[in-house]
C-alpha cells in the first residue's frame, strides 16, 4: 500500500466486521455495507453472484445500493450478459480499476456500451473484486463513485477488506448455514516474513534483516501461500491478516 493504513481506519474496518456479524437479513447488510462504503469515500456498492440475475431464487446473492434505474435496466437488458467489468475482474486474482479493463481484454463495442450507460446512471469509475469457491457461482464485489479518479493503493485494499466481510456474511445468508473457515497454522519465521512482506520488503531485504538466504526466504513465503491456497502475496498478506497471524497495523 502506498502508506500505513491509520489507526482510525483499522477501528472503523473493525466496527464494520462487528455490524455485519450482527445482521440477519440481506436488507440490512445492505444497509451496513451502504454505510461503510460511504464511509470510505465510495458512493456505490454491488455484491452479486455471476450467472442469470433475471433468475431471482432465495439463493441468488444480490446486494446493492445501484440507482434502481440502472438496476432495471441491466436485469430487462440482460446487460450483465456482456458487462467487460465482470469479464475482466474474473481474471484478476486482486481486483480491477475500470479503467484497467482494456489492458485485460479487448472490450467489443457492445461491453464498451454497457460502460456508458452505465456512467450515465453515476457510476464513473470503480473497483471490482472477483469471488471463486470450487463447486459455487461466482460472486463479484463493486465499489464505484461518480468521479472519474483512479482508486489509489489504500482504496483499493480498504475495498478488499469491506468485500471480504461481506461476501461472506451474504453466503451466510442466502445460503442458509454459517461458513467457517478453518485457521491456517504457519511457523514463526513464516509470520515473520509476512509481516515484513505487508511493510513493503522484498525477499533479499528479509533475508538480510532475518539472516537468512534468499532463496529460504522464498520458500517460506511460497509455502504460506500454498496453505492458504491463494495466488498472490497481497492475497496472502490479507487472509494473514484476517486469520490474525499479523497485525492489520504491519500493513503499508
């Protein structure tokens, strides 16, 4: 991240876990998530599972504080048939900025209509997070705004930790069960490199600080990564700080 995530915001990211653990209907995460994402400086949030929206089940995962002008017009249009920000972000580990999607597909010009009617409605630039668990639909968070400004590194990760959360809770509830996920267990000098890993060092400059080689220090990391079955080091530094192996406070 381009600096330390300030004590005030970890509180407020922590309040926000707390409410959405609370709630017991898709209403009011909803109203939890609309909060928050304001809170942070968005305007717009979707949740939504990938596949036939127009197919409204008990199951279907939809959240979103959208203008119900657009979300009409993306149901009766089936829009989300050709939607380049959902094509796009399903092949990003991370997350994709909007106006990163031409660097990760070459968009027709009916998904590049979708972007335009979909800015008419407000929604200008955004960030959207993609979801895949083996064996379920896919399921996508969006924050976005009215302004045309790129998500700045603090943004972009603020985003990812909301979706995390309320992902989640909205599988929670619309599957009906409660999903725990089992703690992934690292040794001591795994925890060590993560948390200089989330400080912005790099594996030659953590073997320097712990002593060790390089290529130790790869392996560490790599095998951490493979415990929590993720792909990327950002990915891993956040399960790692969700799971509590590392304080949320190493992050930069």
């Amino acid at each position: 991240m381009g600096r330390r995530v300030d004590h005030a915001r970890l509180k407020d990211f922590e309040e926000v876990h707390k409410a959405c653990a609370k709630v017991i209907t898709t209403g009011q995460l909803s109203s939890v998530i609309d909060a928050a994402i304001r809170q942070f400086g968005f305007r717009w949030f979707a949740l939504v599972h990938d596949g036939h929206l127009y197919k409204q089940r008990p199951e279907q995962l939809m959240i979103t504080n959208y203008p119900a002008s657009w979300v009409d017009e993306v149901i009766s249009d089936r829009l989300y048939m050709h939607d380049p920000v959902h094509i796009a972000s399903a092949r990003s580990a991370f997350g994709l900025c909007w106006e990163r999607i031409a660097d990760v597909i070459a968009p027709t010009r009916r998904q590049l209509s979708v972007l335009t009617r979909g800015r008419d409605h407000g929604l200008v630039s955004g960030f959207t997070i993609p979801f895949r668990i083996p064996g379920e639909r896919g399921a996508f968070f969006t924050v976005a705004r009215k302004r045309d400004r790129p998500f700045s590194n603090v943004e972009m990760m603020t985003a990812q930790l909301v979706a995390g959360v309320a992902f989640q809770r909205g599988r929670e509830l619309v599957g009906g069960i409660e999903v725990t996920i089992p703690s992934v267990s690292l040794s001591p000098r795994q925890v060590q490199c993560l948390e200089l890993i989330a400080e912005g060092k790099t594996d030659w400059e953590i073997g320097t600080i712990l002593g060790l080689s390089q290529n130790t220090i790869h392996e560490y990391i790599e095998e951490a990564r493979r415990r929590y079955q993720v792909k990327t080091r950002s990915q891993l530094v956040l399960a790692a700080a969700r799971d509590g192996k590392i304080s949320f406070n190493h992050i930069k």
